[in-house]
C-alpha cells in the first residue's frame, strides 16, 4: 500500500537543493575552511564515533562472523515475516499485551489517539523513536491536546529547540555545547548554566525527573520484536527508557513489523553488534526486555502496533529485501563522506544517510524522495561498516535504475535533456563512425574553450554544471583511435606463424 503523501513532516525538498543550502552557510571566522558550526559539529561528532566504533570492533577476532550471523538471522526473518509476527502477536497476546497492526501513518496515529481517549492525558512520555517521527505522531497530539515530553537528552534538546534530528542515534549531534547550554537556559529558565556536559545533563535529569513520577501514559519504539516470548527490546545508554517502561499505567510501543527477531537467543548476537557500531560501547547500559503486564510489574496496560507503511513492497522486491535487515545503529552515516559535508538535515526525511538514501524513497514507493538513491559516491564505506551486511550500494543502483523508468514513462521524462543526452551517446557509441565523426566535431568546437593550461574550465548552458566545480581535460588533437590507424598502417604486416611439422 502506498503510504499517504503527507505521512512526512518534512518539505521534501530534492536532495541537491537541500544540500546546497546546507553547503552554503556563512564560513566560521575561526575556521574559513569549514563552511557552517553545524558542519563542523556533525563531522566532529561523527570522527569522534566512528574512532570508538573501530577501536571495539578490533578487539572482536569473530567480528565479521558476528556480522554474517546478523544478516542471515535478519534475512531468514524477512523471508518467513508472517510466521514471526504472528507468532510474536499469539505470545504478546497471551501475555496480557495487546497487539494493533497498521498499514500506514495514518492507521498508526489513528490507533494511539484511540488507545489514549479513555485515559484523557494532557501529557505523555516518550523513549527516542524513528517510527514516531515517521508517521509524524508528536504533532498529531499536539493538534489533538495531549502534549509529548520527549525524555531522550538528545531528543529534548531538538524538542526544546524547535528543530529537526539529524541522527539516528545522536538526533541532536549538529548542536554544539554552548548552543546547548544557550537553549536550556531559556526553556529551563536556567540563566546560571554552564556548557559543561555534567550540568547540562543534571539540568535535563531535573526537567525530566517530574515528568516519570507523574506521566501516566508513555510511548515508545522498540530495537527487537522477540517472537518465541512475545517480548519487546529497548537498548539505550541514558536510563530514560527504562524509566518510562517501568512507572506509567500505559505504554504503547509503536515499531516498525520488520523489527520481529524469531528467538531470544538471536539477541546474543545484536547485543554484541548494535552498541559497538552505534555508539562504539562494548554494551549498552541499559537492555530492557517486557513482555505483557506482569502484576505489580511495569505497566497495566501495553499496547504494541505494528508499523507497515509502504514496507510490504520492500519485503516484496528480492533486490530491495535487504533494507529491511536495518538495526538503526547509524554506523553508514558515521562512515559515510556525503553524510560528513551536508549533515542529516539535508536528506529532508526522517531517516538520513545512506541507509535513509534507499529506504526513504521506498517507503513512498519511488513516488517521492527519489533524488535520494543519487545523494552517494558509490564508495562502499556504509557496506563496509554495515553489522548486518546490507549491501546498500548494491541498492543505491537498483533504485537508480527504477527512478529511469519512472521518467521514461513519462513525455516530459523521454523529453528531459538528461535522456536525450544518453540516449544520443548510446547511438553514437554503437558505431566507431559515428563515433569517430562526434570526436572530430568536439575536437573543432572545444577550440574556443580551451584555456593555457589544457583543461576547459567553463561550459555554455546545461554543461555548466560539470565545469562549476570541475575543470575537464580538452580533447586531444589525435583521438587514440586515429593514432592506432596511423602507427599500424605504418608498420609491416607480420609475417603468420609457421605451422608446426608432423612426421
């Protein structure tokens, strides 16, 4: 099903225009290489991660091992997903839970506003969630009365702050401590802070400690559906989550049905994975695992809804499938270079990086985000460092190949200059004459363009584009095709090997 057009709090503006404005941000007086302090802040951020990340995963001699069992774990779920799913819903079920399935942003909000009514709450508490962000849910209730305290530090900052996360697991790492330290002191009313992160967060521990002692309501995401117990997992690394998990009355989960592991024991091998390639910890602080409502345990009623929204089809496409293998731990946007000059901001998606440059546009079904697939190098950094081996290169071009045939299914696409330009090089390459006729033309035309170097370094019209940031070598003035016939005309035929005698 596709999922609703506006299921997106984002504008949805085309990568490049978004990445050119965040490229074209005053440069820092102290630092006029670096374009903006929200530059600098993601790529300090993001160097200081990636370093803990290869120092923990070095000290693993079965690393790669490790990887392989996560990703055959993670495709063996997806290629039996109903099993899984509904066997966790029998167990969550049977536990005392009760389990919602909903096809699209819309079903999903519609969900927890009827789960909450006839708790009336003004307030509710959230643990750190994609798939809130995803089907827009903080602003639903807001429109609705019932206003969200998002407890995760990084999560309050970019609440507090009006602003959107840039980062899995770091929402708020585009922020630098002293801007920190300016947005508590206003929304907190905390003029005698400091930048130190120690006060910072004993000032986020006093705002938040009210809000768990009195909230009766919660909401969260989840790491790991645990199909063989019904159980539902939360890794985190401030103790928030465990707060909200154990004091409300009501907890609604909302994940995403790719989520669903077959057994407790898969976590064995996550457990080791996520944290070292998300915040390069050996483990996380906290693990919480709850299943139903045990009595005089967490809270009395738990409600889980399980998330499709435009995932079906990604099950459904054998190429695509591997998206879905996805743990959340960020590690592609740490390595990723693209990721390092334009930040999360510019992806315009909830998801960013390179795991949201495949997963974003098919979540809309290639209808929307589509320049996304082209926001990457093709390096191969995010499959490198990928724990569940996703090969999202491997996607990146499968969905560039599917964005093609949008276009060219349309007059103004079989019209657009960028097909006619590669459809008029697929005729002149088929033929050497043809070929030879079109060098010998640029070889007359470059003449005017030429600089004393030897390199064009600006092109009329729609070419400009190449030569704004590039400069391009000028043709030569003997192609290597009229070379090889020159020089090997001018030799002697060689003369044929002699057969070999047989007596």
């Amino acid at each position: 099903m596709k999922p609703e057009a506006n299921s997106s709090p984002w504008n949805r503006r085309d990568f490049p225009e978004a990445a050119r404005e965040a490229l074209a941000a005053e440069p820092l007086p102290t630092a006029p290489f670096e374009h903006s302090q929200t530059r600098r802040n993601v790529r300090h951020a993001t160097d200081i991660i990636q370093a803990k990340r290869n120092a923990v995963v070095a000290e693993l001699p079965e690393w790669q091992a490790l990887r392989s069992a996560g990703a055959a774990i993670r495709a063996h779920t997806l290629e039996h997903l109903d099993h899984y799913l509904l066997e966790f819903e029998a167990n969550c079920v049977r536990r005392g839970g009760h389990v919602h399935w909903a096809a699209d942003a819309a079903d999903a909000r519609r969900l927890v506003l009827e789960i909450l009514a006839p708790h009336a709450p003004r307030e509710v508490i959230k643990i750190k969630t994609m798939t809130s962000e995803e089907i827009g849910l903080n602003a639903c209730l807001e429109e609705h009365g019932i206003h969200p305290v998002e407890t995760d530090l990084a999560e309050l900052i970019i609440q507090l702050g009006h602003d959107r996360p840039s980062h899995f697991v770091v929402p708020a790492l585009h922020k630098s401590r002293g801007q920190i330290r300016d947005l508590f002191a206003s929304a907190m009313h905390r003029p005698e802070l400091t930048d130190s992160p120690e006060e910072l967060a004993a000032a986020a521990r006093s705002y938040l400690r009210q809000k768990f002692l009195t909230t009766p309501v919660a909401i969260s995401g989840a790491n790991f559906l645990l199909a063989d117990t019904g159980g539902v997992c939360i890794v985190e690394s401030e103790g928030n989550g465990r707060m909200c998990l154990t004091l409300p009355d009501v907890l609604v989960t909302v994940v995403g049905i790719e989520k669903v592991l077959p057994c407790f024991q898969d976590l064995e091998v996550f457990l080791q994975t996520l944290p070292r390639s998300a915040t390069g910890e050996r483990m996380n602080p906290y693990n919480s695992i709850w299943s139903g409502t045990p009595a005089g345990d967490g809270p009395r009623e738990f409600h889980v809804i399980l998330l499709d929204n435009g995932r079906s089809p990604i099950l459904a496409d054998a190429e695509s499938r591997q998206t879905l293998r996805c743990i959340r731990c960020a590690a592609c946007l740490n390595a990723c270079p693209v990721y390092h000059q334009t930040g999360g901001h510019a992806y315009e998606s909830v998801y960013a990086g390179p795991i949201g440059a495949i997963l974003t546009p098919q979540l809309h079904a290639m209808h929307d985000a589509q320049s996304l697939p082209y926001a990457s190098s093709l390096c191969g950094a995010c499959y490198e460092v990928c724990p569940v081996e996703i090969n999202i290169p491997e996607v990146l071009i499968h969905l560039r190949s599917q964005v093609v045939q949008q276009q060219q299914s349309t007059l103004t696409g079989s019209l657009g200059l960028w097909n006619i330009a590669m459809k008029s090089a697929a005729f002149l390459m088929q033929d050497g004459g043809r070929l030879g006729a079109a060098v010998r033309l640029a070889q007359t035309a470059q003449a005017p363009l030429v600089s004393r170097n030897g390199f064009i370094e600006w092109m009329p019209g729609p070419l400009s584009g190449w030569t704004k940031t590039r400069d391009l070598p000028a043709l030569p003035a003997e192609s290597f095709r009229a070379w090889w016939r020159r020089t090997r005309s001018a030799q002697p035929a060689t003369p044929a090997a002699s057969e070999p005698h047989h007596e």
